[in-house]
C-alpha cells in the first residue's frame, strides 16, 4: 500500500495551530514565535514532510521548473550546454526538464507547447529550427523563452549565441598562416545560420588573402556520416576548379571532421601530410583521434549559464525590456596536429 503523503492539515492537527501558521512557517515567512515556528519544522520533519512543487506553483505562480529543448541527446555540443544550464538552475534552486525535439521543426514546436502545459517558468531551446514563431509564443503565453545559438535568421527573440563568424575566420588565418592556400569548407546543410556565418568567416578571410574561396560543399548533416560523405564530392568540386585536391579542409564542426578524417583515411590520404584538417567546437574526443584535431573551442557550457541567467532575469524583471534580447560569446582556437606548417607551397 502506497504511503500517504503528509499534508500542511496534518502538521497543523499535530501541532494545535492553524492551516496558514504552519504554511508560513514552512516558507519562514509571517509574525509568530520561535517556539511556535521550531515546534512546527520539527513536526515537518518527524512527520516526513516533502513540499509539493505543483501547489507550491499555484501559491506562488512559480514552479522553479525550466523546460530544456535540445535536438539530439548523444550530441556533445548539447550534453555541454545542458551542463551549464543545470549547474545555473540548481544555484537558484530550479529543476530542469529535458527533451529532444530529433532535428525536427514539428516536434521541437510540440516539445515546447508541451512544456508550457506542464506549466514550467521558463524554456530554453538549442539550435532551435523555428526560432522566429518564438516571439509570439511569449506574447501568447508569457512563459520566457530564450534559444541558444538560435539557427533561424532574422528573428527578433530572446537569444544566447557563439560568434562563428569570428571563430571561422580565426580558425581560416590559422591555416593561410600555416602556408595552406587551396582551403575548402565542408558545411552542414542543416544547420542554417550557424553554417552561414561560419562559411561566411572563412570566405571573408580568403578573399582578403587573395585566395580563391571557391570550393564549398554542404553535406546532409553534422554528424560523423554526414562528413564522410562529403569527402567525395568535395574533392570532386576542387578537381574541377583547381585542377588539384584542397591542401585544407575546414568542416563546419568537430563531428563532421572525425568522418572526413576516416574517409581519407579510406581513401590512402594523410592527414595532415597530404591533407590538413580542422573541426569546430572542440568536443572532448577532438583531442583523442589521430591526429589529434586543430578547432575552435566554443563555450558550449558557457551558453547554457548564460542562457539560464537570461530566463531568470526575465522572470525577475517586471520591465522585460530591460533584459537584453542578445548576449554574444566568443570562444579561442585550438591548434593540435591535424594542422602544420607547410615547407613550400604547391
């Protein structure tokens, strides 16, 4: 038989006093004395006492619950941001739901008017796909909603990003500096604005060089299939307009780059011999494969914090325009063996 709960009614029939006396005691709140109020939490406490965080929301219009929206739990990007979220949340005492809206714009929807159901105090969405519906779901609702690296353009919400521009550019300088001149890009169809500011980093950079920023290829995804897959027809494309392969590849992210890096493998090619590599993220196994890979650390727990600071000053502001709709974070290169120094230039 299922133990009964112990009930605010209970401990003021245990206690001789009344209804509100115990519940302001239990939040430390209200006039009485300490007799009173230490006679009360130790009856709690004998008695086993656990607060229910569904009435205490209705009290209080709080829940200090937090829906997390990410697109794919084995992602290690999104296994960092939810890190710090949590590790934000739990200073302020809030618990975090987390689900997985599988890459898809229907289901990331799904998971939010979900969310909004079970009457969370606010939600955050990584990568989100549909990002520019969010503003009028917070005028509908009220709850806050604010995305992290958001990959729809032009949206007027609430948001945490990374800089990709400047980490592309950045990771790009790194290899015309390492005497790399035919640098191809390797993007993720999929990953909208994200891809374009980073393929637009790493076209600036060559342009300004001098360099032909020519070969580009979008692969299906950003995981380790979508990368591999990519190889041949980026090799293609660069026989094509080079007449030659690309002595550096840069991809989109960490992920795509361990699949190119197989694929060459495969296809006799050493990396970084006759080939140099590059990912984007610094996801922890980017130090581990041979070579290990040169990237762009992005502060993956770095977002979900900020992120979850900006749900809290939402909920804490009674002038939501106070709040700033965007916080933008950098983050710094990381140069490993996937990527050195070229003696002459072919």
């Amino acid at each position: 038989m299922q133990k009964k709960r112990v009930s605010i009614k209970d401990i003021a029939e245990a206690t001789g006093v009344s209804h509100p006396t115990v519940s302001r005691a239990l939040r430390s709140e209200g006039r009485m004395s300490d007799q009173t109020r230490t006679r009360i939490l130790d009856a709690a406490r004998t008695m086993g006492y656990t607060p229910s965080l569904v009435a205490r929301g209705l009290v209080m219009q709080r829940t200090n619950t937090i829906g997390l929206v990410v697109t794919n739990f084995a992602d290690p990007f999104h296994s960092e941001v939810a890190r710090g979220v949590e590790d934000e949340a739990v200073l302020h005492q809030f618990s975090v739901y987390i689900a997985s809206s599988k890459v898809d714009a229907k289901r990331e929807l799904e998971v939010v008017r979900a969310f909004q159901g079970r009457q969370v105090d606010g939600i955050i969405v990584s990568s989100s796909r549909v990002g520019d519906q969010y503003a009028d779901l917070l005028q509908e609702t009220g709850v806050p909603i604010v995305l992290v690296n958001n990959h729809a353009d032009g949206t007027n919400i609430y948001a945490v990003y990374h800089d990709d521009y400047t980490g592309a550019y950045t990771v790009a300088q790194h290899l015309i500096d390492c005497g790399y001149r035919r640098i191809a890009y390797l993007g993720n169809g999929r990953a909208g604005r994200a891809n374009t500011e980073r393929k637009r980093g790493w076209g600036d950079i060559l342009r300004r060089a001098g360099l032909p920023a020519e070969v580009k290829v979008l692969g299906s995804n950003g995981r380790l299939q979508g990368g591999g897959a990519g190889v041949a027809p980026l090799l293609d494309e660069a026989k094509r307009l080079w007449n030659a392969w690309p002595d550096a590849i840069m991809c989109y992210n960490d992920t795509m780059a361990i699949g190119v890096l197989r694929e060459l493998h495969g296809r006799g090619i050493q990396v970084p011999e006759d080939i140099a590599l590059t990912g984007y993220d610094d996801i922890e196994i980017s130090g581990y494969v041979q070579p290990p890979l040169t990237t762009w650390h992005q502060p993956r727990y770095e977002l979900g914090r900020e992120a979850m600071r900006m749900v809290l000053a939402l909920l804490n502001s009674t002038d939501p325009d106070e709040v700033p709709n965007v916080v933008l974070l950098t983050g710094q290169l990381v140069v490993r063996a996937s990527t050195i120094k070229k003696v002459s230039h072919s």
